[in-house]
C-alpha cells in the first residue's frame, strides 16, 4: 500500500509496535505482520498472546484494518523489568507524552497483572496514571485530565511477573469484534481463531470450501473475506488512533473508500451448512451485512450425512462443532464418529476443526484411519481447545 506512505511521507519515523492475540496462534499472527508490513518474519519476536515488531507510523493504520488474527496493536512506550511500585512510577513517569496525547484530551490507564505482587492491577493503573500527570505537568506545564469512562487515549499497562509493558492502545475495543455481527450465534467462533483455521487449511480459494456445522456463519463468513481481499476494518466506525494527534489530519473516510476499492467481487465456492434453520438464517443476516451473502451458498443439513447435501466435491472443510458443554456425553462421541465417517466418505479433503474435547475427537480420528497433519492447543474464551487438521 505504497500510497499509505505517500500520505505519511517517505520519511516517516519508526517506532515498536506490540499486538495482542489469542494464545496458541501467535506464531499464525506473526506471520501475517510479516505479510501484512512486507518485514522478515525472524523481526517479529513472539511471546505468549503477543507479537511485538517494529514498523512505520502508518503500519498502525494498515494492521488495524488489515489484520485478521490481532486483537489489539499498540505503541509500545517501555517494556522494563521492575520490582516495586515505585519502579512502575520511575518507568512511566520518563516516558514523553507529548505525541500521544494532547493538551486538550482525557487519558485512562487500563492495567492488568498476572504473578504473585504485593499491590494489585488497580494500584499499578493508580500509579501510572499520576507518572503521566506529572511527566506532561513537568514538560509542559500543563495538568491532563483522567476519564475513565471514555477516554480520548487509552494507555495499557501489562506487569507479567517482573516485567511491565507500557502502550497507547490504537485500536479501541478489539478487532475481533469486526461489526459485522447482527446476529450472536450462542456459541459463536472468534473472528480471529476463525481467521487462523482458516490459514491453516491452506484454502486457495477457488477450490470447494465448507463448514457443515456453520453456526451463525463466522467461518465461511471469514473465508469470504479473505478470497474477496476485504479489509475486516472497514465495517468498524472507528478505532484509537484516530485521535492521537500523529493521525488527526488523516481523511478515514478516503482511506476506508481506498481500501474498500481493493476488494473484488469475484464468485467463489463456500458452503454453510446448518442442521437449524434458525441459527442458519442468522448466518444469512451475518453475511448479508458483511456484503458477502452471494458468494456463500447456505443450505439447511446435517453434518452427519454430508453427501445428502452437496452437489460439489469439496477440498476443505473448517468447522467449529459443539464441544459437549449442553450435551451429554455419549451424544457428543455420537456425533464426533457420524461427522467424522461422513467426512472420509469425500476424497482428498483437509478437515479443520476446533473443539474442547478434544481427546474425543482424536479418538474418532485415529478409528477412521484419517492422517492427523497438525494440532495445536488454543485458548477460546475461557475454554482451553484444540485445533486438529487432518486429511482423507
């Protein structure tokens, strides 16, 4: 996006940036901040649920409506080991404010901590906030003021262990919350992790794509984002770093009609598939609001008898089923085995799937004979899963 940087200028100053991301797919998320900024992937450090990097201004821009796999992407001001509060207040208070907040604008501290301390999140949020009243009044003269209900800037604390991380969130609310959500699926897949199954089932998208349990349609709504080049950013109406002052002059509705005019409109092969007409005419909604609904065929079935249901022979399969949370036991192995044996019936197929019971799904693997290629553990929500891809 090289007009990006006409915009900025081809001098534009560099600055360390960190992300947020769901854990287990970080490495999936660094590459796609190597892709995105066109920056080798040995400069993008990976950390549990954090990719940290360094890039131009306008990468800020371009990550936030971009990514796929992020949820949050920061300016990072400090990233220091520390041992007391009052090395949290040394730290923050030497950082200049000066280019992330202006003297007009309100400030809040989010903090969160994980580790055993003798102050709390709360304290370190308390101690920082009066570090950057006293870093701008010495600098500028100038008192900020706090408001934590709805700050024009958001600064992030983070003390893991001994570590404190310090950032100007520019992204708001996260970006797996791509708005384009009308209806909420009670079970419904994180856009991000939606996104990442997606990556690792290597679709090229022009061959057959399918979620046969499609829920409110997160998978393939992602999936037709992804063969249409759609920036998921731009159903969002406003992210942080507009208001930090190096952004103010920025024209967001040019730049959301720039990026919007890199999408096709190309026709391409995905299914959902729903056993409930309800939740299916939920998805429906979903992607008719995200403008998607005529490259997705959406057809009521049952998952467990695939070949009553499509007309084409697909190549992938990505699927979120149920995890056996509201369903006994002896139900969910049920369904795991029907699904599975109605998938090896399709030939030379890549299943992808997601789930907390895991160890079932495994076993019903192994008892098809279908070849395991890739597992990795994830966190969804609160609930520690698995992805599993495997082949026919």
């Amino acid at each position: 996006m090289r007009w990006l940087s006409d915009l900025f200028g081809v001098n534009m100053p560099s600055t360390y940036l960190f992300a947020t991301t769901d854990i287990g797919i970080e490495d999936l998320a660094a590459k796609e901040v190597s892709s995105l900024l066109n920056i080798r992937g040995t400069s993008v450090e990976i950390t549990t649920g954090r990719v940290y990097f360094r890039a131009k201004e306008s990468d800020i821009i371009t990550l936030n409506y971009w990514s796929r796999t992020l949820n949050k992407i920061y300016i990072l001001l400090a990233r220091e080991g520390i041992e007391s509060l009052s090395d949290i207040y040394r730290i923050a208070k030497s950082i200049d404010y000066t280019a992330y907040i202006a003297k007009n604008q309100r400030f809040a501290v989010r903090a969160e901590r994980h580790g055993f301390h003798n102050f709390t999140s709360i304290d370190i949020a308390r101690v920082v906030g009066q570090a950057i009243i006293d870093s701008y009044l010495d600098s500028q003269g100038h008192r900020l003021k706090v408001d934590l209900e709805e700050p024009d800037v958001e600064i992030y604390c983070m003390l893991r262990n001994q570590e404190l991380i310090i950032g100007v969130n520019t992204s708001g609310f996260s970006l797996h919350k791509r708005n384009y959500r009308v209806y909420n699926h009670p079970a419904a897949l994180k856009t991000t992790l939606a996104a990442a199954m997606i990556m690792l089932s290597n679709w090229d998208s022009k061959s057959g794509f399918i979620d046969p349990m499609c829920g409110g349609g997160t998978i393939v709504i992602e999936a037709a984002l992804i063969a249409r080049n759609i920036a998921p950013g731009i159903y969002r109406k406003q992210f942080a770093f507009t208001k930090l002052p190096m952004f103010t002059y920025v024209d967001m509705d040019d730049l959301k009609s720039k990026f919007m005019s890199l999408a096709n409109t190309s026709y391409y092969p995905i299914e959902g598939i729903d056993i409930s007409p309800y939740h299916l005419e939920g998805a429906i909604m979903n992607a008719m609001s995200a403008g998607v609904d005529d490259t997705i065929v959406f057809k009521v079935g049952d998952a467990r008898k695939l070949r009553d249901y499509i007309d084409f022979e697909p190549r992938v399969i990505v699927t979120n089923p149920p995890y056996g949370i509201r369903m006994h036991h002896r139900n969910l192995q049920k369904l795991y085995h029907d699904f599975i044996f109605s998938v090896k019936e399709i030939p030379d197929v890549t299943i992808v799937v997601i789930t907390a019971a895991s160890r079932e799904m495994r076993q019903i693997v192994s008892k098809a004979d279908l070849e395991l290629v890739h597992a990795r553990k994830v966190l969804h929500g609160k609930l520690n899963s698995e992805i599993l891809v495997f082949n026919t």
